[in-house]
C-alpha cells in the first residue's frame, strides 16, 4: 500500500511559530521526504491515520515546536578558560584579562596547537549538548585562529561537526575577532591581511556563509569593521556583527547600512541604532549566557526592539571565556528572567528569528507546509513550559 506521507504525527499541539505560538490544538503534523507535507486540526485529516503514513506517533497532546535554531555560537574550541573564571570572581575585568593575554588570545594558542581530529573531539560534544536542548541547525564561527591555517581548520571542522550529526551548520568567518600576536600594535595590518588573503580564500573554498567583525574598543574599531564589511560584500558574504556589547560604537547601524542579517549583543545599543536595524529588516540577536555570564548589568533595551519592530534572536554565543553554555532551553529561560522577554518571545526567538538572523526562515524556524520537518516533540503541554523550567 502506498502512502502520501512517511510520518504522521497526531493527537499533538502544534506551537507554529508563525504568527506568535500560533498554536493549533489536536493537531496532526505530516512529513514526505523529509519536508512538512500537510497539517491542521485532527478533524481535517484527509483520511484515516493509518492509510496516510506508515509511521504513526501518536503526541498524547504535548507539543511540537520547529527544531530549534542556535543562530550564534562559537562551539569550536580548544581548551577552557576556568582559570579566568576564577580570576574574575576575584575583580579582575574581562578587558584586563583580555589585555594581559588571556582572553580570547588564550584560547587561539590552545586551538592553534590541535590538529583537526582532536579540534573535533573537543568540540562535537558541545554541538551534541545543543542538540539535546532541541536545537536542529547550528552557527558556528571561526575565531580561534586568526591566522590562515587554523581559521580554516575550525571551519573545516564545523563543517565535519554539521556533517557528523546531520543538521545545518552555518558558518561565520570571524577572523576579525581579536588582532592575533603577529600583527599587535598593527591592527589595520591584521584587517589587511583579512580583506586580501582570508576572505578571498574562504570565499573560494566555500568554508564560510557569512562574516563577522568583533566591533569593540578592545577589538577592531567602526572603520576598520567596515572595511571587512565592504570586502565581505564583495565576496558576496553575508554579514554578521558582533555590535555594542561592552558600548556604543555605532556597529549596529553600520552592520544595518551593509544588510546584515544580524547585529548581536546589543546592550548598548541607542535608538538610533534600533532604528536602523529595524529599516533594515537586520535581525536583532540577544546573547543572555554572556551578560549573565560576564556579570554585567546593562541590559538589551528590549523595549525599544520592540516598539520598533525589530525582530528578536536569542542564541547560546557558547564560547569558552564569555558563555560555556550548551543548552538552548537555559537560554530560553535566561533570556525571559534576565531580559525580561515573554516565553513566546523566547520560543520565537529560537526558531523563526533565529532562522531569519541565518537566512534560512524561507526552509527553517516555523511549522510550514515545505519547510524542513526536523521538528521536535517535547514532553510539555503547554510552550510556555520550555522557557519555564532552568535548563
Ligand atoms: O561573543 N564578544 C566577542 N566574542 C565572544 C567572546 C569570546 C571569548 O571571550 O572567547 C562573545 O562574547
Ligand atoms: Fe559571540
């Protein structure tokens, strides 16, 4: 006997996501090679369960989201930094750490040092650890290297780590994360190098879709972003922007001036920078692992975000010196206690946002006939639930 559908899903509340929660109760959800074929209310099944799919689940009524989306991560790493954990428990200031070579400049030499397998070892469970909080598509940056061979190597790295554990993996070059030990005292050399020698290579490679800038006083400054903006353009690249996370630079207006598809951080963003995201259809990305993570008491002004429209992300940033952060779920709940979102602002900001701030919202973030049907089943009756419970 043929079928229509592979699986047929039933008895199960749809949380959509199109529309808010956009919930349909009593539902039935279906899937033909791997895409959402058909669904509605139980009642308006084309036919009886058994002669539509030849797997069946039945949901007893608990709901089924969109596979979550990560849309910010900097899973791949060597290494941890405890010890600076440690040292700013005692006062000393994530700038200072950073400045006396620690810092990110800490993890590059521990990510220089492994060769890709063990890069790999290291990283995937950390992928794996998401994977188990819901998330069904992954982000990951580069970073770690800043110089040719290693950047390209986490990137080679994230795509076997996509591969591994067959679900979307973005990736985002970030060599502009810090200036490395050959080029200090010589940033604009460094962003030379980026714009001549790295972003023409990752480009030619297919290593990257996108490319970040660290835009930060004690990182690269707005001049020096837009040129890495420019020759991502060029390329073709989609951009990112690392924006107004420890103050206002104007990054996010600039990521806004170039179309990107996010700006991220954002607790000192102003007005004006919101208004330019939300002209620009850039999709604002809230990291609350690193603000808690960082002790820091400056919050995003989600208010303003939302008086203006702009569309709200929020992802794990899991990174070693900022977020050691591996569930999605924890951050679902962290970004409703700390930046006061509602849970449908979580849940949205984790599926459809998330896929927006990707460019992927045309196949991924919502319960949509042709999209992507890697959805999940949780064991909750109600959505609100998922921002609820810690972790
Ligand atoms: O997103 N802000 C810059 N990059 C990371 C932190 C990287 C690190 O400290 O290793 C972040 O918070
Ligand atoms: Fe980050």
């Amino acid at each position: 006997m043929t079928h229509p559908f592979d699986t047929l899903w039933i008895n199960a509340r749809l949380v959509t996501c199109n529309n808010g929660y956009g919930i349909i109760d009593n539902a039935a959800i279906a899937s033909k090679d791997q895409r959402i074929a058909w669904l509605g209310p139980m009642e308006q099944l084309p036919d009886q369960a058994r002669a539509l799919a030849p797997h069946i689940i039945d949901a007893k009524q608990r709901c089924i989201t969109p596979g979550l989306i990560d849309c910010h991560t900097h899973l791949v790493f060597a290494g941890n930094r405890a010890n600076e954990f440690a040292r700013r428990l005692q006062g000393e200031s994530y700038a200072n750490i950073a400045a006396s070579g620690g810092g990110i400049q800490s993890t590059v030499r521990a990510t220089r040092e492994l060769d890709e397998t063990e890069l790999l070892q290291q990283s995937l469970p950390r992928a794996k650890a998401l994977m188990d909080s819901g998330a069904r598509v992954l982000e990951i940056k580069s970073g770690y290297g800043l110089d040719l061979e290693t950047e390209c190597k986490m990137l080679r790295v994230a795509g076997r780590i996509g591969e591994t554990l067959a679900i979307p993996v973005r990736r985002t070059f970030l060599g502009a994360h810090a200036v490395p030990p050959e080029y200090q005292g010589n940033a604009d050399n460094y962003i030379r190098y980026i714009c001549n020698e790295l972003i023409p290579l990752v480009a030619r490679e297919k290593l990257a879709d996108s490319v970040d800038v660290f835009c930060e006083h004690i990182a690269f400054s707005l001049q020096q972003t837009r040129e890495v903006f420019a020759c991502a353009e060029q390329y073709q690249l989609a951009i990112k922007c690392h924006a107004e996370q420890l103050s206002n630079m104007g990054a996010a207006a600039l990521a806004a001036e170039f179309g990107a598809l996010s700006a991220d951080h954002l607790e000192y963003i102003d007005e004006q920078g919101v208004t330019a995201l939300a002209s620009s259809g850039t999709v604002a990305v809230l990291l609350p692992g690193a603000y808690y993570f960082l002790r820091e008491s400056k919050t995003p002004p989600v208010a303003l975000l939302r008086k203006h429209q702009v569309p709200m992300a929020i992802a794990s940033d899991c990174n070693p010196g900022t977020s050691p952060v591996t569930s999605l779920k924890l951050i679902m709940n962290m970004a409703c206690v700390l930046f006061a979102l509602t849970p449908e602002e979580a849940m949205l900001g984790v599926t459809l946002n998330a896929a927006k701030a990707l460019g992927m919202e045309q196949s991924h973030g919502s319960l949509s006939v042709g999209k992507c049907a890697d959805i999940v089943l949780w064991d909750v009756n109600h959505p609100d639930e998922l921002s609820y419970t810690v972790g």
